[in-house]
C-alpha cells in the first residue's frame, strides 16, 4: 500500500485549483465571522444588549455545530466533499444576511433589543446548523488527497486561511459600515461575498466520477468506516483540542470589551482598536502556520506542548496588561500559541487513523470548534465582568495543563512515529463501525 493516500488522486494542477478554492471557502467564512465578532461588542453596547447576553448570541449556532459535524462528516464521505462544502457556503450566507438584517432593525431602533437577540441567535444558529458542513468536508478532502509526510504542512495551510480571514476580517470591516447599514454593514457584505465563493465551489471545485476514482475502489462496496471520539488513537487529541479551542474563544469573546474599557471610548469607536488587535493577532499566528512551522520543522507532537506554551505565557500578560498596547502584545502571543497548537492536533488526529477513516475524523475536530464555543463565551465574559484578569488567569492554568498533557500522554508523545495510518492503526484498537461519538458535545 502506497503512503500516499492512493485511493483519490488528482494531477498537481487540479489539486492546486481544489485546495485554492478550498482555501477561499475558509477564509471568507473566518472573515466573515471575525468581523462579526469585532463588531459584536460595539453593537450590543448600542443596541442596548448586556454584555453577557451578547457573548452567548454563539450558543446554539455552537451547540448545532457540534452536534451536525459529525452528521455532515459522514454525509461527505456518502455523497462527497463538495456537496457538503457547497451547502455549508449557502448555509453561511443565509445566516449572515438574516443577522445583519435583524441587527439592523435593532440600530434602527425597530426592533426591541431582547427580539433584536432572539433574531440575530436564530439566525446564526442557520451557521451550526447548516454552515457547519463546509469544514469538515475540506478538511477530509485536503486529507484524502496528500500523504501522510505532507499533512501537517498541507492542513497548516489549510487552518492558515482562518488566520487570514482573521486579519481581513477586522481590516475590512470599518470600510464596510455604510451609512445607512451602519454596523450590520459587515454582515451584509460577507453575504455577498460567500454567494461569489459558492458559485467558484459550483464551478471549479473537482469532484466528479470522471475526475476522481470512486473512494471505495473499483466496484469494491465497503462500510463506511466510523469512530468513537473515545477512540484511543484520536481521544487525546479531541480533548486537547477542546480545551484548547475554549481557552481560544475565551481570548476572542473579551478582547472587544477589554479594548472598549482599556481605552474608555465609544463602542463604535473602540471597534477599529479591537480589529487592530485582532489583525496583530492574526498575523502571529500566520507567522506559525506560514513560516516557522515549515521553517523549523515542527512536528505535530512538537506543535503541541509549544503551542500551549505560547499561549499560556500571552495569557499571563493579558491578565496584567497595563495598557493597550500591552494588550495587543499579549494577544499576539497568544494567536502565536494557538497557531502552532491547531495544526498540531489536528494532523496529530489525522495521522493516527487510516486514510478511509478520514471524514469521521474531520468531523469529530470539526466538532470542537463547536463546542468549545457553547459555554467558554459567556464563562470568560462572566468572569470578565466580576475581575478583568480573571478568564486570562483561568486559561493560563488549562493551558499549562495541555502543555503537561501533551509532554506525557503516549499517543501524543509517538504521533507521527509510523509513516503510514495504516501501521498506526496496527497498534490501537479496532474501530466499532457501529456508532460514532464524535464530539465532547
């Protein structure tokens, strides 16, 4: 057996034009829901929604995301990636055009502020339910199209595109509050915009029977391969990357209120300052994904304890930052940590299973960013309310705790040491193709 995941191939040319558009479909949505979380603070406060309310306007769409990702994983490995992908791209521009509209009657003063949030959270809740489709599915195509040697850089670059959609997301969304829109603005134009990256999905994205040999074989039917999330070889990565994730949204959640009461501006002001702080965020962690883990050769169970590392020390001063400057250094930092930490995990996961177990897998840690945005907003904003410091120094205790995790678990320690899944999957147990669990949801 080939190491080479020989069960889809495309020429390099082909390949490039998929994992390009793959590439757009992740960024537009990272931008898209960056420049919604830049802006989410400055509108709660105008509209008139308490903070914590506000942070949890995510939950449901976060609870559905967890639950439906495994759900579309196994879709995509029944119908394809593509289909999946095409309606998670639809999914995300319904949802923000329905959030910007229902924000927008709140700013105008037409809508009460409690229905302006029961609104905006059903609308979002369309991303979970249907959004959540696209993720996995580029994840497991990304998969079954490199081998084992070129994951990690191939998925790097892969979660890359979230990191510049986080840098175009705040950079783009002052110029795109127009003034009749105003702040749901943003909201209205990434709608657009995921329209256009559908229709480059539709047409461009390679996935059809005469460019792609059937996954199963030549008239060969199998059962579709599933996992448990408790699984050996991938648990250790699930829960890291959970609480990781957590530890991640808790940063993302506070750091619009951090700037506002930093600076003691205007909501509508202190929006650009948090898009600055978010952009310098970005760019570390695209340093991580773009230079420095090809530069020194990281590997997956190097990018583990390094990652939290980081982000640990970043937390440590955000929790004492004195000022906003410090501030923003501190942020930086921690996107470095998560940065590493990310690809790490999630090429750890895949490394550790066979190439036809690739969706299931996609799934459960496409499941992770879904829960671990269920709770970690309203607690870190919680926390935030009663001792600024407090969510930082909490994170700070979880990530030391992932660094030890990572230095001392067995299978994070040895990811990697077999080159093909297929050793891999010789030494763990046998997957139950019965059931799947995919998700600490």
């Amino acid at each position: 057996m080939s190491t080479a995941s020989p069960d889809i191939r495309l020429d390099e040319r082909a390949k490039g034009r998929a994992f390009a558009i793959l590439f757009a479909v992740l960024l537009s949505s990272a931008a898209g829901n960056t420049a919604l979380q830049t802006v989410l603070p400055a509108i709660g406060r105008q509209v008139g929604i308490n903070d914590v309310l506000i942070s949890s306007i995510f939950s449901l769409s976060a609870l559905l995301w967890g639950v439906m990702s495994p759900v579309w994983a196994r879709m995509s490995d029944k119908h394809g990636r593509k289909p999946m992908v095409v309606l998670g791209m639809a999914g995300f521009a319904v949802s923000m055009l329905g959030f910007g509209f229902f924000i927008l009657m709140g700013l105008k003063g037409l809508m009460v502020p409690l229905a302006v949030f029961a609104g905006a959270a059903l609308s979002r809740a369309i991303f979970g339910l249907v959004g959540s489709a696209s993720n996995p599915a580029a994840q497991a195509y990304v998969a079954d199209r490199t081998a084992p040697a070129d994951r990690t850089n191939a998925l790097s670059t892969m979660a890359s595109a979230s990191g510049l959609g986080t840098i175009l997301g705040p950079a783009v969304a002052p110029f795109l509050v127009f003034p009749l829109l105003t702040l749901s603005g943003p909201m209205f134009a990434f709608a657009v915009i995921a329209g256009v990256v559908l229709i480059l999905v539709m047409r461009g994205l390679p996935e059809s029977p005469e460019e792609i040999p059937d996954r199963m074989g030549a008239g060969e039917e199998k059962p579709r391969t599933r996992v448990r999330w408790n699984d050996r070889r991938i648990m250790p990565f699930i829960v890291y990357g959970f609480l990781l994730a957590s530890a991640q949204t808790v940063n993302q959640q506070t750091l619009g209120f951090m700037v506002i009461d930093k600076l003691h501006i205007s909501p509508a002001k202190a929006a650009a300052f948090a898009g600055v702080a978010m952009m310098a965020g970005a760019v570390a962690s695209l340093l991580a994904q773009w230079g420095l883990i090809r530069m020194l050769r990281l590997t997956p169970r190097q990018l583990l304890w390094l990652g939290a590392g980081c982000a640990a020390l970043g937390n440590l001063i955000v929790a004492f930052s004195p000022d906003y400057h410090t501030l923003v250094v501190g942020f930086a930092l921690c996107s470095l940590g998560y940065g590493f930490a990310r690809p790490g995990f999630t090429a750890g996961a895949s490394l550790s299973v066979g190439h036809e177990e690739q969706g299931a897998v996609a799934g459960a840690i496409s499941a992770i960013n879904g829960a671990s945005v269920i709770i970690a907003p309203v607690l870190g904003v919680a926390l935030y309310k009663w001792s600024h410091p407090s969510p930082y120094l909490m994170n700070l205790v979880v990530l030391l705790g992932l660094v030890a995790y990572a230095l001392i678990d067995p299978v994070m320690r040895r990811v990697g040491d077999a080159t093909a899944p297929r050793e891999a999957r010789d030494e763990t147990q046998v997957v139950d193709a019965s059931s799947i669990d995919a998700g600490p949801h």
